[in-house]
C-alpha cells in the first residue's frame, strides 16, 4: 500500500506546481495581498517581459491626474489602491523616473479600490475632489500622504488633510457625497477590467506616438522598469 501512496503523492504535488506556474501568467487576475501578506512578502519581480500590448486605451479623457510633462512621450498609467502596501513601495519609483526623465516619460494616476479595504473607495473620491477644488499638485500631495498613513484614512483624517491643502470643509462634504465623484471612481474601476487585472498596482508603459504598450504588474523594482522603459523607446 505505502509502495502505491508515495507515487500518487508525487504525481499529486506536481500537478499543483504546474498549475502554479500556469497561473502566473500576465493574463491571470491575481487579487493583491492584503496588508499582512504584503508585509510578509518581497515586490513582484517578473522575470520576463510582458508582451506588447496594441492600439492601449489606458488614459482618461478628461480630469487627468499628471505627473509630469503632458507633451510627454511616454505615459506610465499605474492603477492603484490607497491602502495597498505594494502601491506605497511603487510610488517612489514611479517619481524617480518621471525625474530622471527630463520631460520624456510622465505617470498618470488611476483608481483601483479593492473591496478588502474598506477606506480605498472613500481615500480615493477624497482625492478626486481634492483635485477638482484645489489642484493637480494638490491631488499628487495628498496621494503622498494617504500612502505614507496606511490603515489611517478614516472619515475624520481624510477630510483634515485636505483641509490642510486648502479645500473649504463644506465645500469638501459636497463633493464627496456628490454621485458624479463617485462615477470617476467607478469609471477608473471599469477601465481597468479589459486588462485582465484584479490586483494592485498595476501599470501599462503607453508608447504615445504608437500607442503600444507593456503591462507591469505588481511594484517591480527600479532596475526592472528601466529595462521595460527601453522596450517601449
């Protein structure tokens, strides 16, 4: 009997390390971590290059959120989540190479609340309105300080901090409770689907000439855009 049962379990692990691997695939939707688990857990670092995606319909239309020159060549599009720790370790990298770029590469900000965290949704309607009322730069001060206070943007400190930027307290109670805030959020959210993905952050390097692209998933490290970057020149 144990001659039989040792081979079934070998048979058995292999098949679970295959699917493993076949699910790892860019085109899986792969939910992101929650913040224990990404505290647990390195940056996603492929270990290929994505393929390159065609005629990529990443971008707004209206109400952009720039980081950056808009004459821009390339646009970094990053889909992300106030309360995802991936998506504070990516920001950083994100501006070193906006930077370094000397106008040639911007970031465009898009919203992926994900339902496990229950302040992602209200974080980012705050900072639509943040946005709208103040200013761009305003929006891109405020991102800073959401993703630099994880686990803290209840109700109250969402509204202090814009506050502290210069948006009016009634002016800000409007706004949020406004449907039309709440539809670019979801309008980000719906954006997001045709790609496949599920978890945050997730980005497309957009090639604006051509508008060809190339995913990249998770908050791969420095190092590692550059390579994609120069795929996409």
């Amino acid at each position: 009997m144990k001659a039989i049962i040792i081979p079934l379990a070998i048979v058995f692990g292999s098949a679970l390390i295959a699917s493993a691997v076949f699910f790892k695939d860019y085109g899986s939707a792969t939910p992101a971590p929650t913040p224990s688990a990404a505290a647990q857990r390195p940056a996603a670092a492929p270990t290929g290059l994505p393929n390159i995606l065609e005629n990529v319909d990443a971008f707004r239309t209206e109400a952009r959120h720039l980081y950056g020159s808009e004459t821009a060549a390339i646009t970094i599009v990053e889909f992300s989540d106030y309360e995802c720790p991936f998506c504070a370790r990516l920001s950083p990298t994100l501006k070193r190479i906006v930077d370094e770029s000397n106008g040639a590469i911007n970031w465009e900000y898009r919203h992926l609340p994900l339902p496990m965290h229950q302040n992602a949704f209200p974080a980012a309607i705050a900072s639509e309105c943040v946005a709208s009322l103040v200013s761009n730069d305003a929006f891109w001060k405020y991102s800073d300080v959401l993703l630099s206070n994880i686990g803290k943007a209840n109700a109250a400190f969402l509204k202090s901090e814009a506050i502290k930027l210069g948006l009016e307290g009634a002016a800000y109670d409007s706004c949020i409770a406004d449907p039309a805030t709440k539809a670019i959020v979801d309008a980000d959210v719906a954006a997001v689907t045709k790609f496949g993905q599920q978890g945050t952050p997730f980005s497309i390097v957009v090639n604006n000439a051509d508008k060809s692209g190339r995913p990249v998933v998770g908050a791969v490290p420095y190092e590692q855009w550059k390579v994609v970057l120069e795929t996409i020149k």
